[in-house]
C-alpha cells in the first residue's frame, strides 16, 4: 500500500512538473501581416542555443538611429507592426522580430525573460552592426514580458541609447501570483513550488530579472508607457518601477487602453518619438 501511494505521489509530481514546463512554451502565433507602406527585408538572426530569429527589417537611411522591437508573451512581430508608420515616419530603422517559440522564429525548450533578454541583445548587436545604422543611437522597445527583456538588456549593455516601455510588470512573482488567482490555485502549497520550479527551470531567481530592480542598474533614459485600464497588469505594477529608478532617469506615460492594446496609438507614439528624439540628441 505505501509503495502504491509513493508511486502514485511520484507520478503526480512528475506530471506536475511536466505541465509547469509545458506551460513555459508560450502559445505559438504564426504571422498574419508583413510591414506595409514601407521598405523591408525579411531577416534571419542567430540566437542563443544555434537558434534563429525571424522578422522584418526596416531601414531609414544612412547614419539613421534604430530600434530593436520586440512582443509580448505568446505575440510576434506582426502584432508590433501598428507601431512603425509613426516611428519610421520619424525617422527611425526598425527592426521586428519574433522571440523563440514565436511567430516565425525557431522552437527552444521554454520561453522566459531571460530568453527573451538573450533574442533581444542578439537582435540589437545585429542592428549595431549595420553599415547604415549609427550605432551609438540604438534603442529598444519591448511590449510586457518584452518590456521587461527590454530593461533587463539595457541593465547589461551601457550601449543602449534608451528603453521603451510598454506594459511591463514590475515581478515576475506578483504576475504569477495573479495568474495563480485567475487560475483558482491556492498559493500554498501548490502555487509556491510552482513559482520555485519556474525559477529552477529557467535558472534565475525573479529578484534578479524583474524589472523593478533591474531598472535601477539602466543608465539611459527609460520611458514607461503603461494603459489606464490593464487589468494583466495594474498600473501599480509601472509606478512601482519607476519608483525604483534612477532619479531623472525615468517618466511615466499612463495612456488610455489595457494591456494588448490602446484605445488611440497616435497620440502616444507622438510623445514616444519625442522621448527618443530627445534621447538621440535629435
């Protein structure tokens, strides 16, 4: 009888963590749309692991300043593309890419933020090294667990010339917590070994990764946009950020719309291209 019981525990346990690592490949999307109005070329960029990204680069002259964009979790870099005719209008190359488990680009084991931080930086060296791109004006922009890629990069790289923001959570632990809630599974004792095999799969604690601390170590000029009404992520989650910034070195923009989407995207991409403008010296 006991050694039924352990056996059926084990098994459980087993099961337990293989749906916790299932859980970690993101939903795949595939691409729906190519950029429009505009000139591009459909890249391929080594990752971490021999694996390749995938997406569209759009140039903007010689010498032009860019931007490394990135989705959200289970996104692609087609659901970015609402945000290139004002940026390229701007004056800005861009690049798009899907992470791993994304879109276009090649499978992995698992999606996290540290994965996604590594497709980034791999994205933003290849855009350092375009001929037609000043590579002391280099940028990124990422969208929620993006987002938080985005300030975990720029943390890393003093090269980075400045962070957008878009709908970042401030702890990996406090948007868990609240999928646990919306899943309906109690914390203890469930939901704690959870969040510990989430951190021991990805092999990094979330104290070292979330973007409430991280922004603290960013020495360019950060601009978190955040919508008014995300209820994915609370506007809190943004203050609690910025609160943790360097003084000046990070604003708040809060802005109409909830966490997939804005109610109006012009407005908002005006103020984002004067905060790059200004962090260009433009």
């Amino acid at each position: 009888m006991i050694e039924g019981l352990l056996t059926f525990l084990a098994a459980g346990w087993l099961g337990g963590n293989w749906l916790i690592r299932r859980g970690l490949r993101a939903p795949r999307v595939a691409d729906d749309a190519t950029p429009g109005g505009v000139a591009w070329q459909a890249v391929e960029i080594p990752t971490a692991n021999r694996k390749i990204l995938r997406g569209w680069w759009i140039p903007s002259g010689d010498g032009a300043p860019a931007l490394a964009v990135v989705h959200g979790w289970g996104g692609n870099a087609a659901m970015m593309l609402p945000l290139v005719g004002a940026l390229h209008d701007a004056g800005y190359g861009l690049l798009l890419f899907s992470a791993r488990n994304h879109g276009a680009s090649d499978g992995d084991t698992f999606s996290s933020l540290p994965r996604f931080a590594e497709d980034l930086e791999h994205a933003f060296d290849w855009l350092r090294g375009r001929s037609e791109v000043d590579a002391r004006h280099v940028s990124l922009l990422g969208h929620s667990v993006g987002a938080g890629a985005a300030l975990l990069v720029a943390a890393r790289r003093r090269e980075v010339a400045a962070v957008v923001s878009l709908s970042a959570f401030a702890h990996p632990e406090g948007m868990m917590r609240r999928w646990l809630r919306w899943k309906g599974i109690p914390y203890l004792p469930l939901g704690w070994y959870v969040l510990a095999y989430v951190q021991h799969v990805i092999g990094h604690r979330f104290d070292d990764i979330a973007p409430q601390h991280t922004i603290a170590n960013i020495a360019c000029p950060v601009l978190l946009v955040h919508g008014s009404e995300d209820e994915t992520v609370p506007v809190g989650d943004a203050q609690d950020i910025l609160a943790a910034a360097r003084p000046g070195s990070a604003r708040l923009l809060l802005i109409p719309g909830h966490h997939e989407g804005f109610d109006d995207i012009a407005g908002p991409l005006t103020e984002v291209v004067k905060f790059l403008d200004r962090a260009s010296g433009r």
